[in-house]
C-alpha cells in the first residue's frame, strides 16, 4: 500500500514539471511572436549631456543593425547588439533590454574626455580618464587642458611614447583635481626629454615643473607662491617660475636676478655685484692669469723671463671672483717681491717752491780766496 502512495506522488511531480514547462514554452514562443513597440536610448554615466554622441545617432547605428521599431523580438540578439555598439570609440558600455511591453530600452554610457593633445605634427586627439585616445568629434564646447609636443601620431604607441603617455594622463587628472589650476593652466608643454612646463592663463610667465613626480606637492607650493608673492608684487612681474626643487620656488623676475621663496622664509634677492677684474697668479714653475667672463686680456707671454729664465704661461678662465694678487717667482731663484701695479705714482710735493737738485747739493766745495793782510812797515815804526 505504501509503495503505491509513492509512486503515484512521483508522478503526479513529473506531470506538475511538465505542465511547466509547456506553460513557459507557450509563454516564450507568445512572447517572441511580438514585434518591438518602441526603442528608448538614454545616455548615463557621470555626464548625460550630448558631448560626442546623442539620441539620434545612436538610433540611427540600432538602425543599420536591423533593430528599430515593428521587428520581432526574436530576431533580436541582444548581445551581439551590445559588443557592435560598445566597438565604437566613444561608447564605453551599452546595456540592452525588452520589458514585458515589447520596449527596448537602451542605456549608452559615453567616453569623457580629459584633455586634448598636438603632436609634433600638429595633429591632435582628446584622450579619456583610461588613456583611450578618442577621435576628434564634439557636439558641445569643452574646456579641456592642452598639452602641446606628443612625439607620436600613431595609434600603437611605443613603450617611452606610452609612458608619457601616462604621465598627461596623471597630470590631466591633477589638474581637473583643482578648481584654480583648471582655471589657471591654460597650456602644458612637453619638452623633449620628457618634463612638464607650462604657460598660465592670468600673467607673462613661464612654470617649470619637470616630471610629474610629487606634482601635487609642486602645485601647492606653486600656489602659496601665488598667494604670498605674485599677487602683491604684481601678476606680469616674473619671467620664469621654477617648481623642479623640493621643498622651494625660485622665480625669476623680469630685470633682476633669482628670487627665492621656501615655506617658513621671507623671499629674499641676491644683489651681489659682479666681478669684473683681472688678476695675476704665480707659481714657482707657472704663471697663471685668471680672468672674468667680460676679459680676455693676455699680461704674459711665453717669451716673458724673469732674471734670464723663461716663464710658463697658462690661461685660466673663471666666473668665480680673482684670488688676491700673489709673488711671482722665476724657477730656481728666490722668492722676490713683484712690484704691484700702481694705476697713479704719488709725487711728493716740492720744498720751498725750489726745486730738489741732487747734482748742486752733491757738488764738492772749492777753495775760497784770502785777501793778503795789511802789515806794519818798519818806518812807521822808527817814527
């Protein structure tokens, strides 16, 4: 009796599943016998504004694949549907659907782009936050960062162009980070070796920035500089702005020398005057003539001797300031003082309005006369 109890729940489970699966059949082969009553695009992501693709454009790609109104959902791979629409550059991800009122819903996530870039060439290209680079085509006006002097065209980029790639990249980000940089860097230069400058978009300047190592740090300082210097000593006062050191700026001010400004320190000018001189220097074997950038005067010569012997002469440029005048000395002899050159010779001042003539007060004295005495004769006398 009980055996029998079994078998027939088994069978009444088997005839349950089977009812549906008929059921779900008819339900499917129902539901693929309708046609699509209407294709709904939207565009999401973090921008739903039209930048580089809209509504239209899309339903007109759904369009040359065969999905539009009145078509068979059965007809419809979904799929393959997402994988031809995500292969455009600038559609990142496409999600497809069919509600249960035959509605294809469509959502198309677009490509952002972050910055522009020039080539060497003069080509140029936009580039998203992946590093895709993205044909040039909007339908709206984006402020975007421009970087001038990529080295390549090509789509596959070499391993140091891919690189620096990554460095724009980091860059673009840093800057889009920051409201007053958005704002202020107007152009970034590439150099060739691979560093950052840049040309601001309020004042004549040029920002060094070298590589995007530490490039945050660099910018916070740049902007205290800003903020404590530039702005008070006014926006068109510096030339070139330097950020490659740590912990320091060093600017440049139009007509006047470095300027330096670290955190803690008040910014400070180096006057010094420069040297502008010529000196003599003496070896025992050599004699040396050190002299500034702006001089170039030759004093001795190797045909020059000092008591019979002939002096080595040897040329030394120097931008630091001359060491103070030494002896010269000849090979071989002792040490003799050189007289220093005296631009005026003192003459001393004459005595008695006479003239000083050492030939007169040297002259030997001569004999003088003596006139004969008178005498006594001897007859005045016997008188």
């Amino acid at each position: 009796m009980k055996n029998w109890k079994i078998i027939l729940i088994h069978i009444l489970w088997s005839l349950a599943g089977a009812a549906l699966i008929f059921l779900f059949v008819m339900a499917w082969k129902a539901k693929t016998g309708k046609r699509i009553s209407h294709v709904q695009v939207d565009l999401v992501g973090e921008t739903t504004a039209a930048l580089f693709m809209d509504e239209n454009e899309i339903s007109g790609i759904l369009k040359e694949q065969g999905v539009k109104e009145g078509v068979p959902v059965e007809t419809i791979n979904l799929t393959t549907v997402e994988h031809n629409l995500e292969k455009i550059q600038w559609i990142k991800n496409a999600e497809l659907f069919i509600n249960n009122q035959q509605l294809l819903q469509v959502d198309i996530e677009q490509r952002i782009p972050i910055a522009r870039i020039f080539t060497v060439s003069g080509a140029s290209f936009y580039m998203d936050g992946e590093g895709r680079k993205l044909p040039l085509k909007q339908l709206t006006v984006l402020r975007l960062p421009v970087f001038t002097g990529f080295p390549s065209d090509n789509d596959r980029l070499s391993k140091p162009d891919s690189l620096l790639l990554n460095d724009v990249l980091f860059f673009s980000k840093t800057i889009q980070a920051d409201s007053f940089f958005t704002a202020q860097i107007a152009q970034v230069q590439i150099e060739g070796n691979g560093e950052f400058q840049f040309i601001p978009t309020l004042g004549d300047h040029t920002v060094l920035i070298g590589s995007v190592e530490n490039l945050e740090d660099k910018l916070n300082r740049l902007y205290t500089f800003y903020k404590k210097v530039w702005v008070h000593s006014g926006i068109n006062a510096y030339q070139v702005i330097d950020c490659r050191f740590d912990q320091q700026i060093v600017a440049l001010k139009k007509g006047m020398q470095a300027i330096q400004y670290a955190p803690g320190t008040i910014p400070f000018a180096n006057l010094k005057p420069l040297v502008d001189s010529t000196t003599k220097v003496a070896s025992p074997t050599t004699s040396t003539i050190v002299s500034s950038p702006t001089t170039n005067t030759k004093v001795l010569s190797t045909k020059d001797t000092l008591n019979g012997k002939p002096l080595e002469v040897k040329r030394v440029s120097s931008k630091l300031a001359p060491p103070p005048p030494a002896k010269l000395v000849a090979p071989g002899s002792k040490k003799m003082p050189v007289k220093k050159l005296a631009i005026s010779k003192k003459i001393p001042a004459k005595q008695n309005n006479k003239q000083n003539n050492k030939s007169l007060n040297n002259k030997k004295k001569t004999a003088k006369a003596v006139m004969p005495q008178k005498t006594t004769s001897n007859n005045n006398n016997n008188n």
